[in-house]
C-alpha cells in the first residue's frame, strides 16, 4: 500500500513538474554511415561533419530538412538577465 502511494505522488508530482519545450535541430549537414546505418543531421559544417565519418566508411551530405531562416530561433544556450 506504501508503495503505490509513493509512486502515484512521484506521478503526479512529474506531471506538474514544468519542463522545458523540445527544440528541433536544425544543422546543415548529415552524416550517413554505411555499416550499421545511422544518420546523424547535427552538423554546423561540412568539415565538422567530414571530422566524424572519417575511418568508418560513411559520407556527409546536405540536411534535406535544413532551413537556414530557424537559426535565430534554436536557442544558444545562453540565457541573458
């Protein structure tokens, strides 16, 4: 009985918890490996990208996805006061 009143609180107690809102990523370039699969879109340049692929076989390629006008929107990180 202890139990589930301590896990219902903690329930209910995560649901009123204010969380942050998700920010999509919004990089210019992917890299795609060839073993294993996998697809990484979080890459700010084409050297960055070149950097991560490089010795596993995989190749970087434009974000189809990619719109340069988002971003002033993805938050830096930096908050000002």
């Amino acid at each position: 009985m202890r139990t589930s009143l301590a896990v219902a609180i903690a329930i209910l107690v995560m649901l009123l918890m204010e969380m942050d809102g998700a920010v999509a990523q919004n990089y210019a370039w992917c890299a795609e490996a060839i073993k294993g699969g996998g697809r990484n879109c979080g890459f700010v340049s084409w050297e960055q990208c070149m950097a991560t692929v490089s010795g596993n076989g995989g190749y970087c390629e434009q974000n189809p996805m990619y719109r340069p006008e988002l971003e002033s929107a993805v938050p830096s990180g930096k908050r000002r006061r």
